[in-house]
C-alpha cells in the first residue's frame, strides 16, 4: 500500500491539498529508506521471534496532532498500540510492553525537554541527532536497565515524508544506537481525499 509520488502529481498533490499538510493523517514505513531495527530491539528486550515479526510486518501509524497533545496509533500483524503524549516536557509514566517496569517520558515541539534526562557527552558524530524547529522530540528512559532514547519526528519533503529518527543510549554497553525511520502518507490517509480525481496518483500494490 505504498505510494509512489512522481513530481508531477506530487505537485498537483501539494496544490489541490485544502488544508497544510500537518503530522496528522495516516503512515505507511518504507521499509527501503528506514534502516534495521533489530539492534535497538534486542537492547529494549525484545525477543528474537517478535523482532523477526515486527520488522516483516506491514507498519501503519495513524497519527492525531492538536495543539499539546499528540495520539498515535500503531498497527502492525501482531499488535494494535495507541498512544497519547503531552507535548508540554512534563513526564508521563507508562508500562514497558515486555517486562512490565515503568517507562519515563517527556515531550515537547520544536526542543528538547528540559527536565528530561540527558544523555552522556561525546556521542559519536554517527549517532548525533538533528532538532529542526518544528520537530516532535521526545525522551523516554526506561527505569530497569537505565537505557535513554531520544526520539525526533520531522514532516519532509512537503509533508508527504514523516521522518522519525530514534537514539538509543544502551546503559550497559555505553553504545549508542541510532535509526531511522521513514514512512510516506498511506492511501488511505485523509489528506489524498482533497486530490481530484482526474489528477490520480501512482499507488503501487
């Protein structure tokens, strides 16, 4: 269900959208832009069958974005997950999916948190983050193994591309890791309605 945006309809797409294309609607991962996953996976305690079916399933985040609260629902074969995070840096507690330890985390637009913990100095010139203006940056530390992400959602290429770029500092080793994450606007997505049918996309299989 990916889709496929030559110039031309990607320009036709921008023009004839109603509305600013925002961090709302609905993804899909490109999977042949994103890297890898397992690494960070396997640092989070993941097991090695969910690992091997989270990153062969089809992803699709459904996001609502208003004012100082973001919602985020994932869908994948194996697990259904919705999300709401304050984007004011004040902390939130939620559950670790595997171990059931708590999870710490803190959001905010356009900077990182303040009160949230940071990570160690001298991260590897690979592993550094980009925080542009308008991104959605939020921490998460996980209170059994001491391990820090710092995760950054960024809208590109006109809004049609939601990057997400996800820093792991794993407390034992002292590695860091990091990926990322592409996903481009499903077909489905709310925002292709606004585009007339006699100017189609290219919406591969």
């Amino acid at each position: 269900h990916d889709i496929d945006f030559p110039n031309s309809n990607k320009e036709n797409l921008l023009k004839s959208c109603r509305f600013p294309l925002t961090f709302s609607g609905r993804w899909i991962v490109d999977n042949s832009r994103s890297d890898d996953p397992n690494l960070q996976l396997k640092a989070l305690g993941v097991p090695w069958a969910l690992r091997h079916a989270l990153v062969r399933s089809p992803n699709v985040k459904r996001i609502i974005f208003q004012e100082n609260i973001w919602t985020e629902e994932a869908e994948t074969v194996l697990v259904s997950k919705i999300q709401h995070l304050r984007l004011d840096g004040c902390r939130q507690i939620e559950t670790h999916p595997i171990d059931g330890t708590e999870v710490y985390l803190w959001s905010q637009v356009g900077t990182r948190p303040s009160s949230a913990p940071q990570p160690p100095p001298n991260i590897p010139l690979h592993c550094q983050l980009k925080y542009p203006g308008d991104s959605v940056i939020s921490v998460i530390l996980y209170s059994a193994t001491g391990n820090l992400a710092t995760i950054v959602r960024t809208l590109e290429d006109c809004g049609l591309t939601y990057h997400v770029q996800n820093q792991l500092y794993i407390q034992e080793s002292k590695e860091f890791l990091l990926t990322h994450t592409f996903f481009s606007r499903h077909r489905d997505d709310p925002c292709l309605l606004s585009v007339p049918p006699d100017q189609p996309l290219c919406i591969s299989p």
